[in-house]
C-alpha cells in the first residue's frame, strides 16, 4: 500500500512490484492507491523454473498479449555439468523478434537465480544479438531467467543488490 504518492512514484512503486510479480508466478500481487486497485496479477500454478506455460501466463498477464504474440520461447542449458550434477548454467525465459524492439529499455526484465538484476554484461549481450538486425537506437525486449551456481555470481555489488558480478563474465 502507497501512501500519498505522486504519479511518478506511484509509477516508480508498480515497475518495482511488476519486477517481482515476473519473478514469482506463483504468488499474487495487488498494487492499491488511496482505496483503488491499480495492478493486480493473480497466482499462477508453479514457479517459472517449473513450468513455460506458468510463465508464458505471467508474461502475459505483466506484459501484455503483444509481448508474448511477438517473442520466441528460449531454453538453453549449458552442456557442462557442476559438481553437484546440474547444468552449469541455464537460461530460460522470452525475447522479442526484432519488429518488437522499442525505443526505450523498458521492456527488458534479467532474473539471475530468481532476483531481478541489471547487469552491463548481460545487455551487452542481449543488444549484441540483435547487432544485425536493430537499427538506431532500438531495444530488444526480454524476460530472462538465468539460473547459475552462486558462487560464479557476486550480488553484492550494489547497496539495491539489483547489480551483480560474475566470476567469469565472458
């Protein structure tokens, strides 16, 4: 609940709760100001890690039919195994096909091992893929979950812990 908010904070106080409400399909989320509901997401069935079609539903409850109608699916596993038997890494999540890029970055959602973060690396690497294909000063739009054993990634970087480091960023 917000409490005297102007537009802007109140603006501000939904894309926070709209990071979390991607991160978590599985638990609802109510935004109210001065008496009135201004978001809602319900709970979906299961955690994004455990089900494409729990999270093609978040996806398309935060962001919209347009996002999810102009995005392809990503599962990628890193072949190399940790010690503890799971790939090394594991990406998952949707990026949007070219015609859907933006002017601004504001549809570009990055969870490292479910926390939302912003990382240099990882834009670069998003913007990297689209090098041939977006023009000017277009974004690609995503919503990618990556999930990595927490010793290669350090989230104490940033007071916010919304930057993190890797180990071995390349």
């Amino acid at each position: 609940k917000f409490l005297k908010t102007d537009a802007t904070e109140l603006a501000h106080c939904v894309e926070a709760v709209r990071r979390h409400a991607l991160a978590r399909p599985d638990v609802g989320f109510a935004v109210w100001h001065e008496g009135k509901l201004v978001e809602q997401w319900r709970a979906c069935a299961a955690s994004p890690a455990e089900s494409a079609t729990t999270l093609d539903q978040r996806l398309r409850d935060v962001l919209g039919d347009d996002f999810l109608d102009r995005s392809v699916l990503v599962n990628h596993q890193q072949r190399r195994e940790s010690t503890q038997g799971q790939p090394a890494v594991r990406v998952w999540g949707r990026v949007g096909i070219p015609d859907a890029a933006r002017a601004r970055a504001d549809q570009q959602f990055c969870y490292v091992n479910g926390r939302f973060v912003r990382d240099k690396v990882l834009t670069h690497a998003a913007r990297s893929a689209f090098e041939d294909v977006l023009h000017g000063h277009r974004q690609p739009v995503y919503a990618l979950y990556i999930e990595i054993d927490p010793t290669r990634v350090d989230v104490n970087v940033h007071p916010t812990k919304i930057e993190v480091r890797f180990r071995d960023s390349r």
